[in-house]
C-alpha cells in the first residue's frame, strides 16, 4: 500500500497494491479512527518493529578511535537542540550517524535531499532560517560536501542568520572511498581531499568558527556556537577509519578482499 499526496508518485517506483491520494498525517488520522493498532492482526509484529526500532537508533559506547566520535556529537545534538529545532544535511557517510541516531520529534524540523545530493545542507539551511527565525537551524556537512556550497558562509553573514554549522572533516569522500574498498580493495583513487582549515575560511567570512578535535570539546564548542551573535561554525576533525557506525574502513578492505578471493577459480 502506498500512501501519498501526489497522485504522480503513485506507482512511480514500486507498483503498489493498493495506491491512495493522501497526505500522511490525515491518512494516519483516517487509519486510527477505523481501526486501534493493538486490535490488528499485526500488532505484535509492529511492537517488534518498533523495539528493533529503538534498539538501532540507541546511542553507542564511546568509540575506541581518534578523533571526534560522531555518535557522542549526535547524542549531544538530541539531548541539547529543542525539539522544534531543523536539522538539514547534504549527503555522504556522516549522515549515517545522524539518521541512525537522531530522533526528530516534530514534523518540519528535517531538511535532506530527496536525491541524495551532496552540498544540500548549508544551503538549505538558509530559507529554514529565514522563514523561522525564532527556530534553532543546525546544518550537517561532510568535508567534501561543505566544499560545494560552503561559501553560503558569507550569505549567513550579511543576512545574520544565526545557523550553527557542522563539518565533519575525514579527509576523504567516504561514500565513494567506502566503495572502492568494498570492490577494489586498496586501489585508491580520486578520493583524498586536501582540505583547507575550514574554521579559519569561516572566520574568514566573519564567521564564529572552532576546530574540536576530541569529543570532549564538542558540548563546550557547541554551546559558544548557539550563543554567537550570528553564524557558528564548527569543524570536526574525525578519524577515516570511522567509515559508518558499524564498518571501520579497514573491515570495508577486508570484506572486499574477502569476496575478490571467492571469485577467483
């Protein structure tokens, strides 16, 4: 069954059994009237889901690597931010933590890219800003995502918006790194960045900016950014090896080589 509000996405992907024009929250509000869940068939395969659910997007123990843990960033998000504040990001592997354990608890608040675009989240940070001034707006970026669109910087600026920035700076374009290991295990190619002091290039627009380099600096970091008078950023020096919250770059490497040994006669 696909529930949607443009009749043009009906079917569009998958072919439904059953299509119906609706927006979520009255179709929900139609389900709930017709039927309790917990009178269903299926309720007990939806308490499930839901325990799996929350069991998934708990936070983690501390990671072991150097660098900043971007699980502790993310539970530090989800325990400071108020919950009608608006979280965008771009695209790449950082966002895996934030999706896996930020829990958004208000319609409205998430700003992503339905493509899976990199360079979405700065920008976008701009209009939510703009058109909810009195709301937090937290922007998420990769290094190589932030270098796409990071002079918005200057916009945040002359507008005053006070956006507080995050770049997560590996050093690498992970997504595709992560790939390559996975299919062509240490052959490397075109995705090392050689990245700039992304604090000092915001400081540089007349931005308030701070590298945290452990993930003990991050709530301290955090709470300057929120009282600046205008835009914050923060860089995030994070360890490559930290390659998404369950796969370490060296495990990616070692499953690719795993699967090339098997396919070889």
């Amino acid at each position: 069954m696909h529930i949607h509000p443009d009749p043009q996405e009906l079917g569009r992907v998958y072919e439904p059994r059953l299509g119906i024009v609706s927006g979520v929250r009255s179709f929900a509000a139609a389900a709930n009237a017709a039927a309790r869940v917990e009178d269903t068939p299926w309720a007990g395969w939806t308490g499930e889901a839901r325990a799996d659910y929350e069991a998934w997007s708990s936070l983690p123990q501390a990671s072991s690597q150097g660098g900043v843990d971007l699980g502790e960033v993310i539970g530090i998000l989800r325990a400071e931010l108020p919950e009608d504040a608006i979280v965008c990001n771009g695209a790449g592997n950082y966002t895996v933590w934030l999706h896996r354990f930020f829990r958004y608890r208000r319609w409205g608040t998430q700003l992503a890219p339905q493509s899976g675009a990199m360079g979405y989240g700065v920008p976008a940070a701009l209009p939510a800003q703009l058109l909810h001034p009195d709301r937090a707006v937290v922007a998420l970026a990769g290094d190589g995502c932030f270098q796409m669109c990071g002079f918005e910087l200057a916009t945040m600026v002359q507008e005053r918006l006070p956006i507080v920035v995050l770049v997560a700076n590996n050093r690498m374009l992970a997504t595709i790194r992560m790939h390559q290991e996975r299919r062509f295990p240490g052959r490397v190619l075109g995705t090392d960045l050689v990245n700039p002091d992304f604090a000092a290039l915001a400081r540089a627009c007349g931005v308030h900016a701070e590298r945290v380099q452990s993930s003990d600096e991050f709530p301290a970091a955090l709470r300057r950014a929120q009282a600046a008078d205008g835009p914050a950023l923060i860089e995030l020096l994070t360890d490559p090896e930290a390659l998404t919250p369950a796969v370490t770059l060296s495990e990616a490497r070692a499953q690719g080589e795993a699967a090339l040994g098997a396919a070889r006669p």
